[in-house]
C-alpha cells in the first residue's frame, strides 16, 4: 500500500511552489520557518526524491516537484469540493412528483427507493394520472415535476430513458387465440391504447375492447384471469403474465420515450434533487 500524505504537507509544498520562499511559505501557512523546513523534509522522505533546489535568494522546482506541484492542487481541490459537498445542509421540504400510473409498478418504486435514501428527510407526494393531464397540472403548478411518456414527434421534456411496450396475457388461458382478441386498455388519452389499436389494425387483426381502466392493477387483474390481453411497459408486466411476440399474431409496439417536466422557473433543493435521481437512477442501470 502506496504511504499516505498529509494535506498539511502539501499545502506548505505548495505555499513554497508558489512563493519562492520558505520563508515567505511560512508566512503563509502561520507557521515557522523551521517546521516548514521539516514539513518538506518528510514530504521528501514519503516521495522518495528531492522536490527542491535551494538556490538563494529563492528555491525553485525540481523536474519530481513540477510533476507533484499538479497532482497536489488537484488532491486538496478534491477534498475542498468534498468537505463543501457533506458540510452541505441536507435538503427538506416537500415535492410533488407525478408520473402515469402504468409506471407506477415497473418505475416508481426504484426512484422512490433511491430517493428515500439519499434525501431521506424530504416528503414526496405522488400522483398518478394520464400523461396529458400531467403536462396540465405541471404548467398549473399542481405538480411540480412529472416523469412522463413524451408526446410523438415533439421534444418536450428532459429525456430520461426509452420503455418498451409490450403485449402481455395469461399463460394458462388461450386469450390470445381469440378472434376478434380481447383487450384491455388504459383510458383514451393513453399513448399506449392509441399505439396497440393502431398495430392491430395496421396487420388486419381483429380485436374488441374488452375492458378500459386508468389504473395498472385493473388491467394486470384483467389479463391474469384470462379475460383480455393488454399493451403495457415491460417494467410493468408481472413474472406470472406471457410477454407476446409477432410470432404470436402481435405486432412489435413502438417505444415509449419517457421524459421529465417540469416548470421552467421553479427551482428548489427539494425538486432539483428529485430530477437528479430519476436522472442518475438510468445512469447507473445503464452502467
């Protein structure tokens, strides 16, 4: 194991670098000349080379000193950024954060997980809506920041990541043999009901809409008893549910663009550390 410095060391190291002088370095660093002479003298002894040339009236840099100048500002700029980053107050208050509910089985519980443990002392207030209804309480400030699924060809929005869509039924009932096929949906100004009427038609299968609901456990309620298959997110689909595929007669589903929104002008530690974390929580899985 490399030997460990002392910072004391290398802000006199410094001090000397930068001054010319042990003299003047002491000066700078409140200290006698004589224990900035001895500072260097183990700081020598630790790197195992000369980092000095005394040449009077003042010292210069030996070629090991200009090489360990660099390094030593980067190490104390580094533990100046870390003591400002803990000694930092740790943000409270309250966010609204809302996000559709068929993300709110796959998606909802690793933000929150995460966010729990990093901020544990900020209240988070969830609701869960449509995505356009969400673009509405967000500009109406009912909400202020809101994962949602991006409206087709626009660029609204932060990109966070993209959500399959998938087809998903029950594996103990022959559901998707069905003609016209059962379905069930999420309301009419869902994304992902609008995407999986439009593949069906666009390959002449037929289908009904068997059953329509806002809310994911419903729809996941639907498709486990055979009723009906469904368009949901990936993260969303349960282990006892059967993904389907175009070898099944289900056409492949667009992508879901999922983005946060939030007010342009509304700027607080407790929302700001909200968006960090959806953002860092994709960062990570796609580590």
């Amino acid at each position: 194991m490399n030997p460990q410095i002392d910072p004391e060391l290398l802000h006199s190291f410094i001090a000397i670098a930068d001054t010319g002088s042990f003299q003047r370095a002491a000066k700078q660093v409140h200290r006698t000349q004589s224990a900035v002479s001895m500072q260097i003298q183990r700081l020598e002894k630790i790197v195992g080379c000369s980092l000095f040339l005394r040449e009077r009236p003042n010292v210069r840099l030996t070629a090991k000193g200009e090489t360990l100048l660099g390094y030593a500002r980067r190490i104390l700029q580094l533990q100046d950024e870390a003591w400002g980053v803990l000694s930092e107050p740790e943000p409270t208050g309250s966010v609204r954060f809302g996000i559709p509910d068929d993300y709110a089985l796959g998606i909802l519980p690793q933000i929150l997980e995460r966010f729990a443990s990093y901020y544990p002392q900020i209240e988070v207030e969830v609701r869960c809506d449509t995505t356009p209804h969400l673009i509405e309480l967000v500009d109406e400030d009912v909400v202020d920041l809101a994962l949602i699924s991006r409206i087709p060809g626009t660029s609204m929005g932060r990109y966070v990541k993209s959500e399959p869509l998938v087809w998903a039924c029950s594996p103990l009932h022959a559901t998707a043999t069905r003609n016209p096929v059962p379905l069930a949906l999420f309301q009419e100004d869902c994304f992902a009901r609008q995407y999986a009427m439009t593949a069906l038609s666009g390959v002449g299968r037929p289908y009904r809409i068997a059953f329509s609901s806002p809310n994911l456990a419903a729809l996941l309620a639907v498709v486990k008893t055979g009723l009906a298959v469904a368009a949901l997110p990936r993260s969303s689909v349960t282990a006892n549910l059967q993904i389907l595929t175009p070898d099944d007669g289900f056409p492949r589903l667009p992508d879901m663009e999922l983005v946060v929104i939030q007010r342009s002008n509304l700027h607080s530690p407790a929302v700001d550390a909200l968006a960090a974390c959806i953002y860092l929580e994709e960062t990570d899985a796609q580590m």
